[in-house]
C-alpha cells in the first residue's frame, strides 16, 4: 500500500497533524481527507469483495478515490472510480459555510492537483475525475454507466443532503453492492437508517478501527439487499 505520510506532502498535501493521518491541500484548510485506518478499510473491501465500479461524491482532496484506485491496481483488477465534486469547500475555505449554497467551481486548484498526483502515482486511469454537484448533477454524470457496486459518500453533511446524495445514486447501484457513509455522527442516524432500509434493504453499520474514538471519523457501511 502506498506510505501516504511520505508520499503525499512530497505530492501535493500536508499531513494533518493528528493520529488519524488525514491528508489536505497545500493552498486550503478544507477539504480535509479521509482517514489512513478508513483508506485501508475502503483498500481491504475492494480487494476482498472484488469490486470494480465506484461512485464517489465528493472527491475532496482526493484520498478516498485512490484507495480504491490502489486497490483496483494492485489487485490487476479491471474498473474504475468516477468521483465528483463542485470544489466548494476549498472555494469557501470551510466544511459548512457553503450551506444553501449551489456553487459549482470549475477551476479550482484542487482538481488540477488531484489530476497531478494521480498521474504521479500511476492511478489516473481507474480514476473518473467530474466537477459538478450532488444530486443536480448525478443523473447526467452516471448517464449511460454501468451500475456501481461501490458508493462512498462524503459531500455536504447535513441529513437532508445526505438523503438527497443516496436517493440521487440508489437506482445505479447493483445489489450486494456496498455503500459507504463518512462522518456517521453528524448526521440522524435514525433517518438515515430508515432511508437506507427503504432504498437498499438494509442499514449502515460502523465499519471496523474508524470510529471516532478509533482512528477514523465515524465511517459507516452496508451491504445492498435489494
Ligand atoms: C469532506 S470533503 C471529502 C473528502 C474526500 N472524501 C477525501 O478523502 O479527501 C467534502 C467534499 O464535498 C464537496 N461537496 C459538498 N457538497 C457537495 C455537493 N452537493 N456536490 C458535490 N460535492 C460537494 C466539497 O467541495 C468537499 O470537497
């Protein structure tokens, strides 16, 4: 697996300076990553389910989509990731003043930096890089795409958007896909399992070392029954 703390302030990041290991840009505060025990979580599950066809709303800085990238390639595995973002939060500098907001900034910093590292570590081809903006957006991005079997979202997080990210990707996603939800706790959980139930016909469970407490930010997944 990639060694991130070496690779990344090397590339085009700055490692956060606390244990979770979470990556941001050089020029911004926000977006900042996932965390190293949750890119391992994401690297095990595409290798041990073979998974091959990602969705990922938002991009950020890019870490959660190489993880699956990494795997893809080290496991010689066909697929990719298409991973969008409307690069708000490096624009506004903050992870909630974007609220209400509907930005879509089409040349933000981040995006070319993403571009850069991922030609540098050899990962561009299992990566779909798209600008735009959950869930506007999704209906034209995933258009004419074979179904995922892999969801990853981590984008605005308020439960109503949430809702709004999971309604938007749920007719594209295969069953015995997996859906991954970032930052459980800021979100009613309650709802959200609810909605999951109903969509996917089943709830999300806290995925293993990435509780807030462990060494992640609350990452929670499912299985897709239906
Ligand atoms: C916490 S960061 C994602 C971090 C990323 N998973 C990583 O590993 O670096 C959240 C991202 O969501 C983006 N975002 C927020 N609301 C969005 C929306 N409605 N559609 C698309 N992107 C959105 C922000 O611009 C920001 O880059």
């Amino acid at each position: 697996m990639i060694n991130l703390p070496e690779l990344f302030p090397a590339l085009y990041c700055r490692c956060e300076h606390n244990d979770k290991g979470s990556v941001r840009f050089l020029h911004c505060d926000y977006p900042i990553s996932i965390s190293i025990a949750e890119y391992e979580f994401i690297y095990n599950l595409v290798r041990e389910n073979y998974l091959h066809a990602g969705y990922e709303v938002a991009t950020g800085t890019g870490l959660s989509s190489i993880a699956f990238a990494e795997a893809l390639r080290d496991s010689n595995q066909f697929g990719y990731i298409l991973t969008v973002d409307s690069y708000v939060e490096e624009a506004e500098n903050s992870c909630n003043s974007y609220f209400g907001k509907s930005s879509v900034i089409r040349d933000s910093k981040g995006f070319n930096a993403i571009r850069t590292a991922l030609n540098e570590l050899g990962l561009r081809e299992y990566v779909d890089l798209n600008i735009g903006r959950s869930p506007e957006d999704v209906g034209s991005i995933v258009e004419s795409r074979e179904a995922f079997d892999y969801v990853f979202i981590d984008a605005q997080h308020t439960t109503d958007a949430l809702i709004a990210d999971l309604t938007a990707i749920a007719p594209h996603i295969l069953k015995d896909g997996f859906v991954l939800i970032h930052d459980a706790h800021c979100f009613d959980m309650e709802t959200i399992n609810g909605k999951c139930g109903e969509l996917f016909g089943n709830v999300p469970r806290p995925a293993p070392n990435c509780g807030l407490d462990r060494r992640g930010y609350n990452l929670h997944y499912l299985k897709v029954k239906k």
